[in-house]
C-alpha cells in the first residue's frame, strides 16, 4: 500500500496543506516483523508494552466494528 500523507499546518492565520510522498510497502508485513522480533528478544519489558499496544488496537478496532454494527458512538471504555 501507497499511504497518501496530508500535513495541514495554520501560520499566521493561513491554512497550508502539504503531501508528502511514501513509499509502497506491505503494511502487514512490517507489523508482523516488528512483533516478532520483540518476541524473540529477551527484553520482558518490552514485549509488555507491544502487548499493550496491541490489546489498545483490537480495542479500537472492536469499538469501530460496534460502532457501525448498532450506528451510535462506542467509547473505548467501553471494550473489555
């Protein structure tokens, strides 16, 4: 995937829009390297903050799929 990046900044009361170009790259396969290689460390610390970080983003993901499923706004407090 290609990710299209839009910064929008205000200086002196004018708004200025700038895309910055990225390149390509399979999103999946960089999420999945990363966490691999932190499970293969033996940094215990570590591997508790990815797992944090990743309990946030099925979180996330969850309050989006109930969002769209009963049309209302879910707060994530609400995820268990």
């Amino acid at each position: 995937l290609k990710p299209e990046i839009e910064v929008y900044t205000n200086e002196n009361f004018q708004d200025k829009t700038e895309q910055l170009d990225a390149p390509a790259c399979n999103h999946f396969e960089l999420i999945f390297d990363a966490f691999c290689g932190v499970v293969l460390e033996n940094d215990d610390d570590k591997r508790v903050e990815v797992y944090g970080k990743i309990l946030n983003q099925a979180k996330v993901l969850e309050a989006m799929r109930l969002s769209a499923k009963e049309n209302r706004k879910v707060n994530i407090d609400e995820i268990n």
